[in-house]
C-alpha cells in the first residue's frame, strides 16, 4: 500500500512539475502573471505535504518493521498519509469535474 501512495503522490508531483511549466511559458508568452497564482502555490504545497506524509509513513513503516517504532506513531503516520491522498485524490476528481462541466457548455 505504501507504494501504491508513493507512486500515486509521484504522478501528483510530475502533473504538479507540468502545471508549473505550463504557468511559466505563458507568462513569458503573455509577459503577464496569469491569474490564481495563489491557487497554483496551494495546490503545489497541497500535493508536497502529500507526498511528504507518504515518504514520512514510509519511514515509520520501515522503523515498525525493524522493531524500533512506537505503534501508535506509526499508525498516526500512516493515516496521515491516506488521508492526504484521499484529499487530494477527491480534489482532482472535483477538479476534473469542473473542467467537462466548462467544456460542455454552450458558447
């Protein structure tokens, strides 16, 4: 399960990367800052607790499976991280959702 998280908050941060790089290339193109600068800054620092919850659970996994974790610690950690990708995970399908709802509306 842990890897399934880590890959899933991976992909989260490489479309985190592209949206960045999209960003960048048109407010060179454009010479202006688009708007919901703000919006992109919390979701890039949504999706990197995300991941960070992951790498965190992990590692407290790890020191489980070596006998030198506190149970309660690892357990915390652990849910921690499901709840982040939960979160993010419901975010982008309501991100998703709003897209096609815009893209079905008549002009």
């Amino acid at each position: 399960m842990i890897n399934a998280v880590s890959q899933a908050s991976n992909a989260y941060a490489r479309t985190v990367n592209a949206l960045d790089t999209t960003t960048d290339e048109l407010d060179s193109a454009t010479g202006v800052s688009a708007s919901g600068g703000d919006f992109a800054a919390m979701m890039k620092n949504m999706v990197g607790n995300a991941i960070q919850n992951g790498h965190d659970a992990e590692n407290m996994t790890a020191e489980g499976l070596n006998g030198s974790g506190d149970m309660t610690k690892i357990v915390t950690a652990v849910s921690n991280a499901q709840l982040a990708l939960q979160t993010t995970t419901a975010l982008r399908d309501r991100f998703v959702q709003a897209y096609q709802d815009v893209m079905r509306m008549s002009i």
